[in-house]
C-alpha cells in the first residue's frame, strides 16, 4: 500500500500587547508535548506511523520539550489522552500535539483515525474518529501561550467505500498567529518511505530539529528544501501562515536578529556568552553571572553550572544522620532492596534551583514516619521475567531496566515480589539520601540523560549511587510511583503524603535518558502519564516491607 503524509503545524498565540507577542523566547516558557502514532490498523496497516512518533519525540526532547508518548491509540484512548494533555497545560505554555498515523477528510474537515475505527457509513466515521480541528481548539480554550500542531496522516484513503470521504486531507484556514504546513500540497500525496524508518517528510523534520537554531519558518522551508529534492520535486511540501514574530524550537544559545535594546543584551555580553556556552568550566559560567546577574542567558548560565559544578551541599539538618547502610536481597525477585530509615526532609523545589515549575511547588516539610525496602536499582528485565515470564521491553537486555510497562503490569508485579509502588514522597525522600540540591551527585555523575545517553536505555547501577545506596534514582528510565495525579503541592508540613484516592493519570518521576537542557533529571521534577500508555523510557522500582529473615 502506498501511503500518504499529512502534517499540520498550528500555532496559536496568545493576544497581547507587541513585543511579547511577537517574541517567543526558546527558556521563556514550559514546553510540554503530546505525540500520538498510529500504525496497527487491523485492515491498513502502516509502516512507520510509530516510528516517526518515537523519533520525533527524542527531538523534540531535544529541544527542551517534556514529552508523554502514546502508541496506537484506540478512540477511547485518544480521548482520554488528548483530554488530559488540554487539561495538564496553563496560559504561558508553548503546548505541541503530534499525530502520525491515518487520517481522512469527510466533507471538507480532517479526522484522525483510532486503530479500532471500523465504519461504514459518513456519519459513523465521523464519530468513530478524532476531529482535528477539536485538538487545536482545546488548546487555545486551555490559554497557552503557543500551541503547535502537528499532524502526519497517511492520506492514500482506505476508506474509498465511505460516501463522502474524499481523497487527501483538505485545506485548514490560517486563523490569526496560526501557521499550517502540509507535507505536500492539499489533495496531493506524500511519501510514507516504507522501505525507510521514517515517512519522508518526518524523517527531514526529524533531522533538522536536531540542528541548531532554526526559527519556525526557517525549519519548515528547510525541510521543504530537503524534501522535494530527495522526491525530485514530486511532493513539495506547503504551508500558510499569519503568525508574526519568531518561535524558536531548539534550545540554541544563540540570540537572533539584531541586537537592538536592552532586552537583548549588549554585544559585549552577546560575545562573551558565545565564547563560554560550549565549555565545561564553571568557572567561566561563574564569572558571567557575576558581570551579567541580570542578562539574556542568566537562567541557563544557572542551570549550566548546578550540571557542572561538583557541589555536595550539607545534609539536610531535618534529616536524621545517615546509619550504616542496610540491603536486602528478596527472594521472590532475586532483586537488592536497601533499608530507608524514618526521617524528615523538604519535597519540592530544591533551594536554589531556578528550573522549578509551580508543579513543584512549594517547597514544604514532609515526614516519613515508618522507615521502608526500596529497590536498589530499577526492575530489571531478568527480574521481571522471572517474576511473571514476560519481558515486554524495547531495549533488550537481563541487566537493563524493564520498561514499556503499564502502571497496572508494575504495580502487579510489586505485589507478586511482596511489595508495592513507592508513593511520591517515599520515593523522593529516597532519591534525595539526605542531600537537599537537586542532584545528589554531579549530573553526568549520576544519570543517564540527553546529553550522555545516546538515546538508548542503559543497564542499572553503572552511575554513581547516592547516600542510601540507590542507583539510577536519576535519568535512564522514568519511574512510576503510587500517587494519583501531580498536582501543586500545599504550603503545609504533612506525614506519609498518598496524594490523590483517584484519578486519570498516574506520577511517574526521575527523568529519563531523553531528558534535555531544559527538564534536567532533578529528584523535584514530576509528570503524570496514563497508566494504560506504557513507553520505552518508563520503568518502576518496588518498595515496602520485606518479610523477615529466617533464623
């Protein structure tokens, strides 16, 4: 089957007075995304729908974007998914969604097709089927500052047999601040690349994410460049657009356009920055702050020297001094657990860290009244498998960790060990071993993420431990823990915190090792997922009471 793409880049900003409008700073607001890839249609498969999500993904991570990854969607899951990420947004945010997979147009409107769609008639597809044009006003009724829009949908139309489906996708107007790009012209088709990894168009946009510093039309006339030559000028991407200003996607240290008033720094400061960003010196990071404490890049300059310095702040006074450590191994997995004595500490935001999200916060007392086992290490996937004969996971390896699992199969399998999930605050408490910074070791030190994993997931305990004994409580694999939701923590000390009794998403924490510059692994950082989308970046490690030993 010959297949089709469709891409549909909208951006939405938020009305304001000029220049704030017309100026999207790459560190000036949270950058969250959706991306969705479609593929095990039962009748129509296709080839490279959740490829093209996976790899986009890694780019836009790249690029600083905090990313949930939901694969092969049925309609129900597609609502919930799409409804909870409009939910999860704020105004200020830049919020992208991302669909690869099928698509049709019934009477001049798009719709996103669920790997469970089976209809026979116009008015049963309709239903039957996502609205595109709903994503893109759930977004803009959520207030975020920009939102783009990102649609590759095979358009060869399987669905020839419905009255009224027509050929391709159909032309979407270009509302005020919104910029629409196609793969190809509208009613034309495009490459899905069947022998490649990628369909054409995403693999070039793939690609040129992960270059530095292009603007939202720089990137796309890049692409279109790169894809009618290696088409022969054959599909050509196209795009309309009103939006004024420039959005950046890459993180870039670069400042561009001229460098006129105050907002932008001066020349003097523009050189210096360009002549340290690139160095691993937090000295040079140092002397910046101290000639510029209130310049263009003094955010990422912090953020640059909390990953550098080598800084092992005091233990936290509330803490109670850290006693010989204590490990267990439990014979129902074959798995190392370590002793975590009762204790007192601060969750939230780390002083000092000026990369916090209100999610984070307040920073407020808690206080873990029972000591508990945690897993040394993440669950790998020999222990998995011994515990319910299944390894479901990407990454193949006895000593990498588990992942591409449910909330549900992770919290089966810490039951059948005789344990449980660790709550959120058990599980930060242990993260933190007693040190309050927002790593509890150098970061290249203590994880594996965007800048040292190569993209790939990486056996268990080949980083440096911290006080508790703990490995890995930092990048590689996210975690799940118990709670329910991640919602603003109250100001209020509080014991043994479990978060909400209900929900629709669960908190997964720790970072993986696609996390960028801008979602640095920290043991404050939190994001919730639906517990039914399982990915390849999401682990577990079990906590609880161990039974006692024999004597």
């Amino acid at each position: 089957m010959r297949s089709v793409l469709f891409v549909l880049l909208a951006i939405s900003i938020e009305c304001q007075e000029a220049p704030d409008r017309d100026l999207v700073r790459p560190h000036s607001a949270r950058r969250l995304a959706l991306v969705m890839g479609n593929d095990a249609y039962p009748n129509n498969r296709l080839h490279n729908a959740v490829n093209d999500a996976r790899g986009l993904k890694v780019a836009l991570e790249g690029a600083g974007f905090a990313v949930r990854l939901s694969l092969n969607t049925t309609q129900k899951q597609m609502e919930t998914a799409i409804g909870e990420f409009s939910g999860s947004v704020r105004p200020g945010d830049v919020a992208l969604f991302f669909y690869a997979g099928h698509g049709l147009q019934i009477n001049d409107q798009n719709y996103l097709v669920p790997v469970d769609f089976e209809a026979h008639t116009e008015i049963d597809a309709k239903y039957k089927s996502y609205p595109a044009q709903r994503v893109q006003e759930s977004l803009e009724a959520a207030g975020v500052r920009l939102q783009i829009l990102v649609l590759d949908a095979c358009r060869n139309n399987p669905f020839r047999g419905l009255r009224g489906a027509d050929g391709g996708l159909a032309p979407m107007q270009a509302g005020k601040g919104t910029y629409i790009a196609f793969a190809t012209a509208p009613g034309q088709t495009a490459d899905d690349n069947p022998r490649g990894v990628n369909g054409l168009f995403t693999g070039e946009m793939i690609a040129v994410l992960r270059e530095q510093g292009y603007s939202l039309d720089q990137l796309f006339n890049r692409v279109r460049e790169r894809v009618a030559a290696k088409s022969h000028g054959r599909q050509v991407p196209w795009s309309t657009s009103s939006v004024t200003g420039e959005f950046y996607f890459k993180a870039t240290l670069e400042v561009h356009g001229s460098i006129g008033g105050s907002d932008l720094g001066t020349e003097k400061e523009l050189a210096f920055w360009n002549a340290i960003k690139d160095e691993r010196q937090p000295e040079l990071f140092e002397e910046y702050l101290k000639k510029y404490p209130a310049g263009e890049f003094t955010s990422i300059a912090k953020l640059k020297l909390h990953s550098l310095i080598n800084i092992r702040p005091e233990t936290d006074a509330h803490t109670p001094e850290l006693p010989e450590k204590q490990s267990r191994v439990n014979p129902k997995d074959g798995q190392t657990y370590m002793w975590i004595p009762a204790g007192e500490f601060t969750m939230g935001c780390s002083e000092g860290d000026y990369a916090c999200f209100d999610f984070e916060k307040p920073a407020h007392r808690v206080t873990i009244t029972k000591g508990f086992w945690i897993g040394r290490t993440e669950v790998t996937q020999e222990a998995y498998a011994l515990v319910t004969g299944k390894n479901p996971s990407h990454f193949r390896g006895p000593k990498l960790p588990v992942e591409t699992v449910t909330w549900s199969d992770a919290d089966a399998y810490c039951k059948k060990a005789g344990l449980r999930l660790p709550t959120e605050a058990e599980w930060e408490y242990a993260a933190r071993g007693g040190n309050p910074s927002p790593q509890y070791a150098p970061l290249d030190a203590a994880a594996w993420f965007g800048a040292n994993s190569g993209g790939v997931n990486h056996e268990v305990a080949q980083k440096q431990e911290n006080d508790f004994g703990l490995y890995d409580m930092l990048g590689n694999v996210w975690e799940w823990v118990a709670d329910w939701g991640i919602s603003p923590y109250e100001a209020a000390p509080v014991k043994d915190p479990q978060g909400s009794p209900s929900g629709w998403v669960h908190g997964m924490r720790g970072c993986s090792k696609t996390c960028g510059p801008m979602f640095v692994p920290r043991v404050s950082f939190r994001l919730a997922q639906n517990p039914m989308l399982p990915g390849d970046d999401l682990g577990f490690r079990c906590a609880g009471d161990l039974p006692p030993v024999n004597k």
